[in-house]
C-alpha cells in the first residue's frame, strides 16, 4: 500500500467504521490491510473488533453443545438464538472503548443492520455526538464470493455451502437510496489507489 500523506484531524473527535458485508467479500483482510494507516492517519488509537475472533470459538462451543456440530453457524437454530446476542456484545465493546478514547474497526456482516440503517442509530450503538461513523459495504460478484469461501476451507462455512440457495436468498444488495449512505468498495481486486480513496472517504 502506498501512503505518504495523514490528515489533521478533529480534536477530540473519535471513529466508529464497520467493515460489513457477506461471506467470502474480504472485509477481514480489508480491515486490517487498512488499520495501520488509519492511525498513522488520524493519530488516534483504535481497537479492532472481529465479530469471529471475538465470539468465534464461544459460539461454537455453545451451539456445538447443543446440536453436536460445532461449526453450525448459519442454520435457522443458531440465527435465532446466537445471531443478535453477538452483534449485541459487539457493539457494546466498541461503545465502551469509545467512552474511553479508543475509536473502534468493527468486522462482522451485520447485514440486517445496514438494512434497516441501525447502523447510524447513535441511541442503539450508544455513543454521543463526538463519534464520526462510517459503514463500508464491501462486496464482490457472488460466483467470486462463492469461490473464497471454498478455498478458504473454514469449516464454519459448510453450513452455507451445503444449502448455498437457502444462504443466497438472505443475500440483499443495497439499493440505490441505501448505498448512498455507505462507503460502497468493490473488493474484487482493488489497487493501491483504490484503498487509498477508501482511506480518504473514512477519515478524511
């Protein structure tokens, strides 16, 4: 990545940036590819919050006691009853690091939260008026999404290869209206100049 320049930025104002969208889309690698220079950039600390790291094996030890599969993470048993405590915990994470000075990098798809713009509900993330938020939709073709998730391997991911149709009904592309108020990134194969843009858009 080539970055040489920063940016002085608001004193005393803090950043809350949700990398969001479907499996197989790179948000992680996104993330964290953009993490260094985003302090480097604004001179503020941050905290990274990965939705998987952070309730990953919790979760499969939890449904893995209930079902016996520990890697069931997509079937309609863990959606109803693991799904909402977990974005729960990680929003409330990030909220208490930003009370403290800490600006927050959340990873997670929270798909039905961009949906319905929870998003930007400062009351429902409960934060105040002194956090800048930015939600960054990333996205790639489906057939390219589908072609990760095979490669990567992860057996979280045999749930939704196994009834991909059932999974890609879920999937919803943001609409025009909607799309406006996101940070829309192509993660297909995005250059240097690309993440720099995206880099300028979050803090700039």
């Amino acid at each position: 990545m080539t970055f040489a320049f920063s940016f002085e930025d608001r004193p005393g104002v803090k950043h809350l940036i949700f990398f969001c969208g479907h499996a197989g889309t790179g948000k992680t690698t996104l993330a964290k590819r953009l993490f260094a220079p985003l302090m480097q950039a604004s001179g503020k600390p941050f905290c990274l919050l990965d939705k998987d790291t952070l309730y990953g094996a919790y979760s499969a030890a939890a449904i893995g006691a209930l079902t016996g599969d520990p890697h069931d993470r997509d079937s309609p048993l863990f959606i109803e009853h693991f799904r909402d405590p977990e974005y729960r915990c990680l929003i409330d994470t990030a909220a208490e690091n930003l009370a403290l000075g800490v600006s927050a990098v959340i990873v997670a798809p929270l798909t039905r939260e961009v949906r319905n713009a929870r998003l930007f509900d400062r009351a429902w993330l409960g934060i105040d008026g002194d956090v800048d938020i930015r939600v960054v939709w990333v996205h790639v073709d489906e057939d390219v999404a589908r072609e990760r998730i095979v490669a990567r391997g992860d057996p979280n991911d045999a749930y939704k290869l196994a009834h991909w149709e059932e999974y890609r009904e879920r999937l919803f592309v943001p609409d025009e209206a909607l799309a406006r108020t996101l940070v829309m990134f192509d993660n297909t194969a995005p250059s240097d100049q690309a993440h720099d843009e995206l880099l300028v858009r979050l803090i700039g």
